[in-house]
C-alpha cells in the first residue's frame, strides 16, 4: 500500500458513517494529501467510489485485506 | 461547478422512519450538495429535542421478527400492551450492535453540515406544539417557502 498522510479507521461503522467521517477528515487536509480509510462495511466499496467520483477527490486504490476493506484517497 | 440542491420532505415519525432523511441528507451534504429538510405533520417529532421515537411491528407485514415470531404470532398479538416497546428497544440494541448510528448523531452531523431544517408552522400550530421543544436552529415556514428552494432543486424526495 503506497504512503498516506493520514488514517481513519472506520472498522465497525454502518453507512453512511464510513463516508461522513472521511469526508469530516479530508476537510482538514490540504490538497494533494492522501487519507488511509479502514473499514469493513461491505457497502463501503461502491459508496466510496461514487463519494471520489462526485467530490473531486481522487480514489488511488480500493482492495480487502484481512477482512477488511482499504481505501487510499487523494485529496483534490 | 454549481452546487447540487436536494429538497427532502420528511412525514413520518417512527424510529425506523427517521433514519431515511437524515441518511440521506448527511450524505448528500458530504457529497457538496446544498440540503434542506421540510419537516411536517409526524415528521415534527425527528425534531424534538428528546427524541422518544418507537418502531411498530402493527400494520407492517415487512418488518423482520425476532425469532421467527412473524411467521408464527398472530396478528393480533402486535397489539399486545408493552410489544412497541420490547420492539423498540430490539431495534435500537440491533443497530448498536451493527454499528448503525442513532438518529441523534445523524441529526447532529446534518446540522454540523448545514443542512437546513425546516419546520411546518402550520402543523406546529395544529398540534400545539411548542417551538422550546425542539432543537436548535430549526426555521419555522410554509409550503411557499419550501417551494422557493425545491423548485430550483436537482432531488425532490418525500419521505
């Protein structure tokens, strides 16, 4: 998994948890940044796709590992 | 790019009912969306400041039972003093357990982003309700002024 500047942990969290917490953290981000999301809401997925999708932020990678879904997004 | 509108009008005021506008709100809103709430009739109770919202098995052929109980207790049962209760406090053990939010969290994070809450005066009036009962920050208006922001708005939903 490539570097990130910040971690959120969502492990446990149900929709639409997952999205309103990386939202509230990439708000304290400067651009160009890259936040490391957990989480193991399967839905999470697809919604964090469309979340990159219709933010403008980038998402770099999407995978499951160890049962639980990561997601690497770049700020924009 | 302009910013997306959502206009929601949210009616019902159960605890399972609840969750759908504020949901739907939050998200929308994290998403960049511009969100307002028109909140009428039983919908004025996801307004109060203590919420004492309770879900029903009656009249809800779709609502899942614990321990089969829908596929064996009579109808009539569900009517059985103390069943809304015991059924609330399931539903709200079972989205802890799920790590599904409360309704008071989702209704914090829809005011911490701005999405505007909007009471019907008229139904406040009609069931002389009191506006020091609900939460803060909540503007009182009719059907006109929801019209002013629906009608410009991309998402319509009543819920």
């Amino acid at each position: 998994m490539a570097d990130f500047d910040q971690e959120l942990d969502a492990s446990g969290l149900n929709c639409p948890l997952p999205i309103l917490r990386a939202k509230k953290t990439l708000n304290a981000m400067d651009a160009g940044q890259v936040l490391h999301v957990v989480a193991t809401d399967p839905g999470s997925v697809k919604d964090f796709d469309a979340f990159a999708k219709q933010t403008g932020n980038e998402l770099m990678e999407s995978k499951e590992e160890g049962g639980k879904f990561h997601f690497l997004i770049k700020k924009g | 790019m302009e910013e997306k509108k959502l206009a929601i009008i949210a009616t019902k005021g159960s605890l399972d009912w609840a969750y759908p506008p504020f949901i739907l709100a939050s998200t929308a809103s994290a998403l960049g969306y511009e969100t307002q709430i028109f909140f009428t009739f039983y919908g004025l109770q996801l307004l109060k400041k203590k919420l004492a919202l309770e879900v029903t098995p009656l009249g809800n052929p779709g609502m899942p039972m614990p321990m089969g109980m829908d596929k064996w207790f009579p109808v009539l049962g569900l009517a059985l003093p103390g069943m809304q209760a015991m059924m609330t406090t399931m539903m709200k053990k079972k989205m802890k357990d799920k790590g599904v939010a409360s309704v008071e969290e989702l209704r914090d994070l829809c005011q911490e982003a701005e999405v505007k809450l909007i009471a019907c005066q008229m139904t406040v009036d009609l069931f002389d309700m009191n506006q020091a009962d609900f939460i803060d920050g909540v503007e009182y208006a009719g059907a006109a002024a929801f019209f002013e922001f629906a009608g410009q708005s991309d998402i319509c939903l009543y819920i």
